[in-house]
C-alpha cells in the first residue's frame, strides 16, 4: 500500500486542530476505499507525532484530491 503523508502547515496552534480535523475528514471522504494509506506528520513546540489513519481513510490519489489538500494546507 502506497502512503501519503499530510503535513498541516497551520497547526501550531493547538485550539484549531479540531477545525483542522473536521475539515480534513470534508476532503478526504469523497475518495476513500482507496490504496494510497493517510499518514499524517504533526509538530508543536512541545511534541511531534506521525499518526497513520486506518484502512477506513485510505484514499485514491486523483489531482482533485491532490488540489483540494493543497488548498486545506
């Protein structure tokens, strides 16, 4: 299985990763029962994590998807 690593640029801010979250599950959802496995890298001042989402959240890799994280991020 492919991974896809997801690097939110705005997350230094603690208070806005449930915003953050909601908002990834928005884009990603469209495109599950995918290959491609959603890692995700976060850091903070104080810790850092790479979380990798279940099978439920792998996506199929299209430019749509590819623009909308571009977006997001």
């Amino acid at each position: 299985m492919q991974a896809c690593t997801i690097r939110d640029r705005r997350a230094g801010d603690a208070r806005r990763i449930p915003e953050f979250v909601r908002e990834l599950q928005r884009v990603l959802k469209p495109f599950t029962r995918g290959r491609c496995e959603i890692c995700i890298k976060y850091r903070a001042s104080d810790a850092e994590a790479r979380l990798t989402l279940g099978d439920a959240w792998s996506v199929r890799l299209t430019r749509e998807l590819r623009d909308q994280l571009t977006r997001l991020l």
